[in-house]
C-alpha cells in the first residue's frame, strides 16, 4: 500500500506544517485533525514541527515584558478557569474533531443520493474550504473528473483505489486542476471520506500580515 | 515544570515566568502581533500553563514545546474567533502506535535531534522554516519578499522539509 506520504510527501508535510504553526484555516485543519487521530505516523511528525516551534521558541533573542506584567499574572493564578470544558461528541465512531461538527450519527444524517453507490453530506460552513463526508458503495468508481481548486481527500473507513496506489484509512490524497482521475473502490466494502475542496492554505494572521509588510527581520 | 504541577509552586512559577514570557513577547512580535497583544497573549498562555501544568507531558514534549503550542492555539483563539478543529488525545478513535516506538526517544533528546537538525539546514532552507513559524508566509507571500521565484521558495522549502522529515524517521 503506498500512502500519500510516501507518494508526494510535500504537500502533506506543508499542511500540517501549517497545523503546526497555527496558519491553517478551520477546514484544511479539521482535515489534518481528524488525520492525526488516524495516523500514528502523522502524530510523530507533527510532534517534530512543533518541536521544531519549542526550539525557535528556546533560543529566540527575549524582548522585556511591560513592568507589571509578572505580579498582574501572579495575582490571576487563583481565578477560577472559564474554559467551557468542550461538549462530548455523538457516538458517531468517528474521530472527535470531526465528530464535533456531525449533529448526530451517520445513519441519520440528511444525505444527498448522486449516484448508484454515491452519496454525500455537506458538513456546517467552515472558514477556508468547503467540506462533507462522502460515501462510495463497494465495487463502484467516481466518475472521472478534475478540480477548480485543491481537493483534500482523507479516508475515514474502507480504502479506494486511484491509478496505481491505494488509499486506505488515515491516508490523505491531495489534488488540484492538474489531477485527472477516476478513484475506485475494488472492495466489497463501502468507503467513508472526508473532503475538503477549495482549502488552500491560508494565513490566520490578517492583521498580523499587514504589520508584517513594515517590519523586515 | 514538576513543581508547579505537583506542589503548585508560584515561585516555580515565576522562575518560569522569567525565562518563558519574555521569550513569548518575541516570538508573538516577530509574527506580527502588537506589542499590547502580545503581552496579552503571554499572559493568557501562562495562565493556561498554570492551571493545565498537570496535564504537561514529559515524554511528549519538552516545556519549551509545550508552551509553544499553548501560545500558538491563543494565538489561534484571539486572531479567529472560529473553533480549531484539534487532535483530541484521549479520542477512543485514536489509532495507536503498532510499534512501540512513540516513546522511542524522550522530548529531551528529540529536541536535541531537532536543533541538530536545523542547525545541519542549508541558510537559506532554514530561513524558510523560519519564516513559515515566525511569519505565517504562504509560499507567494514569501517570494515577493524575498524576491525569490515561487519554484525556488517552493523547492526550498519542500528540501527543508524533507531533510527535517527524514530525521524523524529515526524518532
């Protein structure tokens, strides 16, 4: 089986190395989330990426806190915590973050019907890309076809095949207008896919961006 | 890191104070974070550093590490007010390792193989990774300013990348 990652590691690596710094818009990451939990493979890099992050962090050059920062800190240490502790997902069977999102299990979701042994459902809006859960019955293609934009597709069950390699669960097929293709799924058993498309990556710090132009490291 | 965990140490705290905030203002500056944001910011991270010191995992990562991304998720937080999709890692979904080999090495010498690793870099790759870190670059952005082709700032980047990646291997 030939993963993604051993098929074009680049684009992958440059995803989550955007999960890792904080740059990637809410839907690629709930694509590189849900990955991670999948994926022990992907969980070692990206502990890499932010230790690469701890270690810019350990020798960056201190800039002076205002003075009464450290004793305004201090007096805080003993407020109550506000963090709304997060809401327990359905039972979806799903990885959480995706889960998070799904107002309750896969069977009851609204799914739209396209195709013999092709059906689909559009998650909530997210910033950054569109995404749905798409499910391919065993023994069926997707009809060929390319793509305006970047398509992220993550396997969540089953595996589908495209050309020579087979995409199995916790693997990631990345594909923009030059991909071409007709994925596969030669299994008896039905494939479940997270897609993301139009999900490029895109900077979180607008206003970051715009102080950044006036000042040169 | 233990003492304030364990004993709820403010000295330990302070110390750590000390050493990380200043350390943080920095690196919020460099990615283009106002000064007042950024004290801001330090102080909700450390904060969250308190009062989450428990859960601080010392084979997963090394404080400077963990702080890290504390920081970078407020930072998330305060620029968006959208909820990060995140690996939860108590999920009852989570694959596990098939090998043992997740705690192969400790943070500590992971770390150590990640300094090494970047110091190896060529200048110029690791002024790509930088600048991914510090300044949220997308990789047109990073070519107009350096005046660099996008192939050249893309390949850079993807050596970069690869080397860092290949060191992980032996992780």
């Amino acid at each position: 089986m030939v993963s993604l990652a051993q098929a074009t590691p680049t684009t992958g690596d440059e995803l989550l190395l955007a999960y890792a710094t904080g740059a990637l818009a809410e839907a690629p990451a709930l694509v590189v989330a849900t990955q991670l939990t999948l994926n022990p493979q992907r969980r070692r890099q990206l502990r890499a990426f932010e230790a690469v992050g701890g270690e810019l962090l350990a020798e960056i050059d201190p800039v002076a806190m205002a003075a009464p920062a450290k004793a305004a800190l201090l007096a805080r240490l003993d407020e109550p915590a506000v963090d709304a502790p997060a809401p327990t997902p359905p039972a979806t069977g799903l990885p959480a973050p995706l889960a998070a999102l799904l107002p309750g299990g896969l069977e009851q979701l609204p799914w739209r019907r396209r195709l013999r042994g092709l059906k689909d459902w559009d998650l909530p809006a997210l910033a950054g890309g569109k995404a749905r859960l798409m499910w391919v019955a065993g023994k069926t293609a997707i009809p060929r076809h390319t793509h305006a934009g970047m398509e992220l597709t993550l396997v969540l069950r089953g595996a589908y095949q495209d050309g020579a390699q087979t995409f199995a669960a916790g693997d990631l097929q990345l594909a923009d207008a030059a991909v071409d293709h007709s994925p596969l799924v030669t299994a008896l058993e039905p494939c479940l896919c997270l897609v993301v498309t139009d999900a490029p990556v895109r900077l979180t710090g607008r206003f970051g961006r715009l102080l950044n132009r006036f000042v040169r490291y | 890191m233990a003492r304030i965990a364990g004993a709820r140490d403010r000295a330990a705290f302070g110390l750590l104070f000390d050493h990380f905030a200043p350390r943080l203002k920095a690196f919020l500056l460099r990615q283009g974070t106002t000064a007042s944001t950024a004290e801001e910011l330090v102080q909700e991270a450390l904060l969250t550093v308190w009062r989450r010191a428990e859960s601080f995992d010392p084979a997963q990562a090394t404080v400077s590490t963990w702080i890290f991304t504390i920081a970078r998720n407020k930072r998330i937080d305060w620029l968006r007010r959208e909820r990060r999709p995140e690996l939860d890692p108590h999920d009852p979904m989570l694959v596990p390792e098939t090998t043992s080999a997740e705690h192969a090495l400790g943070a500590s010498e992971e770390a150590a193989l990640v300094r090494q690793a970047m110091l190896s870099l060529p200048v110029e790759q690791a002024e790509m990774i930088r600048m991914a870190y510090f300044e949220d670059k997308v990789h047109t952005t990073i070519a107009a300013e350096t005046g660099l082709p996008l192939g050249t700032v893309k390949s850079r980047l993807r050596l970069a990348l690869q080397r860092l990646g290949k060191l992980l291997q032996e992780v």
